[in-house]
C-alpha cells in the first residue's frame, strides 16, 4: 500500500463490533482524536462508554437494513468477527463473518459512506483451503462487489495474530500468544509478515488508516503495514 502525507478530514464516523477487543479500543482511541466530531456505535446491547461525542444506537442484526440511514457518515469502521467455538456451526460462522459484513458493505455503499475499514486476516483467500482464511476472502470479494461503482472506498486490514485481552477465552489463541513472545526473535526477514500485532495497534492503523487521502477503491493492507502505520497514534 502507498501511503499518501496529505489526510482528508473525518468529523462523522460509525463503528459496528464496537463491543469487541478491537472495536472498544477503536473507540478509545476516536474520542481522543480532536479531528473527530461523532462517534456512533451500532450495538446488541447498551455500552458502558460514555462521551459526548459517542451515540449508541441498539439495534437487531438480523434486521439491519432498516438501520440503513446509521450508515451516511464519512468513514465506517467494521471490526464484526466471530470464532467457531462461539457459533457453535460452520453456518452461524459465515452468518457473521460472511453475511453481516457483506450486508454492511451494502449498506454503507448505498448510503454513500466515504470510506469503509473492514478487518480482515492475512491469508484471506477465497480459494483457500483452511476455513478461516476461505470465509476471509469470500467476505472480500463480497465486499468489492457490493461498493463497486460507488463512491465508498474499501480498505482491508489483513492482522496476523491478533493479541490482547479478550473477555472470553481462546485457548489456541493464548498458547500462540505466549509461544510468539517466546520466540520473538523469529520475527525477521520472511517471517516478518506475520508477526503478531496487538489490537491497541490495529485500533491505531485503522485510525490512522480514515485519515490516510487515497483514491484506490479498494486497498488491502498488509500485517507489516499494519504495524508501521500504529506508531502514528
């Protein structure tokens, strides 16, 4: 990705999975930008964030398209995500990580938003033949779709493994954790692409990311970029 010096203004923004490990401090980070003017949250049930600049607005899901006029803001941020053990079924997975981004994309499209942040995963690959990284690029593709020819650009963050305090537990995701601090020092020449990144630094690109002036419609940012553009914030 070409990162371009000149920024363009941000005074509206929209957060969906506001609730999540990235989405909260996400949050955090927005209502200390001075460049900020609203913030609003599309979530299940109420937050306890508290700002004047913070609107939550609780919503049904399963019927987010009747919420469609939440989505006329300059940039949204999409930090929607889900773990298997979780959804319990393959199907329940893509419902969230598939359906909802998708629909969201649409949505955001339709109501001319400037620009739409999705998280997305290094390795995302439609073709893919690990789950995961398969619904990834299925949701990517989905995405292009949907904004294509429009005015809403689309940027994809593509993390590596993604570290901080989660309030439920991942056990596979704590072990690769702990085993990525072990052994730091593998984080060098080709492996550095997949270095873990925290979610306060993710949080950080993707603020750094809104303000970013780009004329791609669509840009995919790398896990390395990623930790590059968090120094910033």
């Amino acid at each position: 990705m070409a990162i371009t010096p000149s920024t363009s203004p941000t005074k509206k923004v929209l957060v969906i999975g506001a609730s999540g490990l990235t989405g909260q401090l996400l949050v955090k980070k927005l209502i200390n930008d001075i460049e900020i003017d609203e913030i609003h949250l599309l979530l299940r049930r109420k937050s306890s964030i508290s700002s004047s600049k913070v609107h939550q607005h609780i919503i049904d899901f399963n019927n987010i398209e009747i919420f469609n006029y939440l989505f006329q803001c300059d940039v949204i941020f999409c930090c929607l995500g889900t773990t298997l053990r979780i959804a319990k079924t393959k199907a329940n997975f893509k419902a969230v990580d598939i359906e909802l981004v998708s629909k969201c994309a649409e949505l955001a499209a339709s109501e001319n938003c400037t620009k739409l942040i999705i998280i997305s995963a290094i390795g995302a690959n439609s073709r893919s033949l690990f789950f995961y990284n398969k619904c990834k690029g299925e949701m990517q593709n989905n995405v292009i779709a949907a904004c294509a020819d429009t005015q809403t650009q689309v940027v994809f963050c593509q993390p590596s493994l993604l570290l901080g305090a989660r309030e439920e537990k991942r056990k596979a995701e704590e072990l690769s954790a702990k085993l990525s601090l072990w052994f730091n020092f593998i984080w060098h020449g080709a492996m550095k692409k997949y270095q873990p990144i925290t979610a306060s630094q993710l949080a950080s690109a993707m603020l750094e990311l809104a303000k970013i002036k780009n004329q791609e419609s669509v840009t995919v940012v790398n896990n390395q970029t990623l930790h590059q553009l968090s120094i910033k914030h």
